[in-house]
C-alpha cells in the first residue's frame, strides 16, 4: 500500500492542506480578505484539499490494490 499512487497524492494534498489551513488561521490580513470579497480562501481550499486527501487514503484503505499469486497459463495467451 506504500508505493499505491492513491496513498502518494493523498499524503501530497493532505500536506498541502496542513499548509494553506495554518496560513489562512495565521495569516489572516484584512488586506488579504478585501481581495476576495471578505472570505479566507486559504482555510477553505486548505480544508477541501484535507477533505480530498481524506477520500483517497479512505479509498485505498478500502479498496487495496490485490496482486495475482499465479502466473497466467501459456494456453491461455494470445498468439500473434
């Protein structure tokens, strides 16, 4: 479940929403909220990019990937 991609970009976004939601709850300028209309973008985006993450680790948690243990029958193979 390491190297799955799901566990790869859920531990990206989450890390980047750990990021925006500190910034929106430290960097709060009144400046900053003038520009977007009164509303703090970096805790939102932080929080639905959290959301997101969650989804894929849930995801590939409850659907992990399953290997074949055996090897494909040569009959079974189409020839060219």
């Amino acid at each position: 479940m390491l190297f799955d991609i799901r566990t790869i970009v859920g531990a990206l976004l989450g890390s980047y929403a750990v990021i925006l939601v500190v910034t929106g709850l430290v960097h709060d300028t009144g400046a900053e909220e003038a520009k977007t209309g009164g509303v703090n973008v970096n805790l939102w985006a932080g929080l639905g990019m959290g959301a997101v993450a969650l989804a894929f680790l849930v995801w590939a948690l409850l659907r992990p990937v399953s290997v074949p243990t055996e090897a494909p029958d040569e009959d079974s193979s189409p020839e060219a």
